[in-house]
C-alpha cells in the first residue's frame, strides 16, 4: 500500500517540527512538504499532490478558511484537516470550515501540554489516516415512512458529525413532541460553540445539558465536551440528566447516553448513529435494540467516515441505512 502523503501548513516553525515529527513516526504516512502561509500552500499542494494538508487556522497573508476556499474550488483537491487552537473563535471558525468541506480538525499541541502529546499524536495520526480514505460525493436514497410514535431520539455523531448535524437537526419540527439528546465527540468549547450555532438554526430549542437537568420534550440536549452524559429516570418518573467529567478521548461517550436512554425510555426510543469513525454506540445501539426500539444510521454514501454506522450495521443492529438528507423525516 502506497504512503499517505501530507503537507503540513502552519506560521509557526514550532508547530510545523512538532506536527511532521508526529507524522513521520508512522510508517504509513510521508510528509512530502511544509508552507508557512496560505499563499505557499496553495503552491505547494500544485507540486507536490499530497493526499492530506493539515491547515493551521490563524495565518499571515491568507488565512485558514480562505485556504481552504481556495484548495475545494481546485481539480481533485486533497483532504484538509484543521489544526485549530481551543479558542472561541477558532471552535467558530473550524465548523465553519467543516461545513465548507474540510474532514476534520485537532487540537493544536502546546509547549506546555507536553504531557498530552501522546493523545495528540493517536488523534492526528488516526485522522489523517481516515482523511486520507474519504471519497467526494454524497448522493441520497430513498426510505419509508414509518407509523412509530417516540419518547426520546438519541444520536451520536463523530468524524463529519457537526456538519451532519447542522443539515440534520434544523430539519426537526418546532412542535416536536419528544427530547432529541445528542453526543458529539468534540471538545467543550467545541460543543458550547456548536450549540450556540444550532440555536441560531434550529426551529426547537437547544442547550447544553447540565447535571440534574430535567430532560422536558421539545427540546434538543448536548452532552457537554469533556463530559459523559447519562439520563436516569426518578421515583416520580422524571428524566434527569447526570454529567460526569471523563477524560476518555471518546468524550462524550454516545454508548453511555444510549444506553441509559434505553433504559429510561424502553421501546419508544429511536437511536440514531451519524457519521464517524471507531465503534462508539455500537453498545449503546445494541440496547437500544434489546429494548425493543428503533434504530437508524446514516449510510455509507452520505457519511463522511462510515466507521461507527459500519459497525452497528454489521452486527444486524440497523432497522435502516438512512441518508442524512432524510434522517429528520425518518425520525419525526
């Protein structure tokens, strides 16, 4: 199998040195050139053909987004990741660019989080390698409707989730009788700062959920970055949400969501499985169907990394392979 090829842009000379360092160290991956700026990139991406660009956000004389702008409009462009830092506006500015087109992003290394170079390197190299494999064109299906009346969606999202998500979520009606409960994995900023977006779209409320929550219907619950969220059900018959900080680079865990919500709900959950890579929700879906309710995930043609809807549909967990565009109808 060919090297994975990968131009590494960032201003920094630091960052440049610590992100081809973390690169080179895996067989698989090559890095064929370094630009310091958008304008250098753009050149060296017309050299070199990498099959990946790591794209730092905040650059001299063109910046990130324009870049990328720049490098979707050109003739069979590479995969781009983000390198964002974990700021306000660079959380606003990396889904903005994932909702232009590019795969992914990380978390920009520091020189003080040393510590945690071993997690950064894992996630860039894992990312790279998916970026590497994701394939352009997204074309839709068709399903049937369906008569089920529910209590609760849960859904969980990885890799290509939080543009999936902005396609999907606004598409849920404002007299939606049931909670829409959702784990993405991103950081919190990250999270705080998608919510904030989706409220702006979105027909029903959006909030971040806080521990002790009471999970009302008609409204749509993040699971906080940083955090796993469960919902248990009172004595009274309440639903409460319970966040815990965690540490896993999986955060917010989508397994430990769906399951607590199949157990609080029972058959009238629906469980829906978005983009991404890795097996998060598989045992969440598995409860969802030992409970007796319904489950859904988004098929390979419309997903950007079909990794978790590969594993749930492989183990016979799916009622439907759904394309994103009609997810909400399917649900609703």
């Amino acid at each position: 199998m060919s090297q994975i090829k990968v131009l590494v842009v960032d201003d920094s000379i630091f960052m440049r040195k610590v992100i081809t360092d973390i690169l080179v160290s895996d067989p698989a991956i090559t890095v064929v050139g370094q630009a310091s700026d958008g304008l250098e990139a753009l050149e060296r991406i017309q050299q070199l053909h990498p099959d990946v660009v790591t794209l730092d956000i905040m650059m001299p004389k063109l910046s990130g987004i324009s870049t990328l702008e720049r490098i979707i409009a050109g003739h069979h462009p590479p995969a781009v990741l983000m390198v964002s830092a974990y700021t306000k506006e660079d959380a606003e500015v990396t889904l903005n660019c994932l909702a232009m087109g590019a795969v992914d992003f990380v978390l920009k290394p520091s020189e003080s989080a040393a510590s945690e170079l071993d997690k950064v390197a894992a996630e860039l190299l894992a990312k790279v390698k998916v970026a590497a494999g994701v394939a352009a064109g997204h074309p839709a299906g068709s399903i049937p409707r369906h008569n089920k009346r529910y209590a609760v969606a849960v859904i969980g999202a990885s890799t290509g989730g939080p543009v999936a998500l902005e396609q999907l979520l606004p598409m849920l009606p404002k007299d939606l009788p049931y909670p829409v409960l959702v784990a993405q994995h991103l950081p919190a900023q990250f999270v705080h700062t998608l919510t904030e977006r989706l409220a702006r779209q979105c027909q029903l409320p959006v909030r971040m959920a806080t521990d002790g929550d009471v999970i009302s219907p008609g409204a749509i619950y993040f699971a906080p970055g940083g955090a796993d969220t469960e919902v248990v059900q009172t004595a009274t018959g309440e639903k409460i949400a319970v966040v815990k900080p965690s540490n896993n680079i999986l955060t917010p865990s989508v397994d430990k969501l769906m399951i607590s919500v199949a157990k609080a709900y029972g058959k009238a959950t629906v469980g829906v499985i978005l983009t991404g890579m890795g097996i998060d929700g598989l045992a969440g879906m598995r409860a969802i169907k030992h409970a007796e309710g319904d489950t859904i995930v988004q098929d390979e043609q419309s997903s950007v990394v079909y990794g978790m809807g590969r594993a749930v549909a492989e183990q016979g967990l799916a009622d439907a392979l759904v394309p994103l565009a009609q997810i909400a109808e399917r649900i609703h």
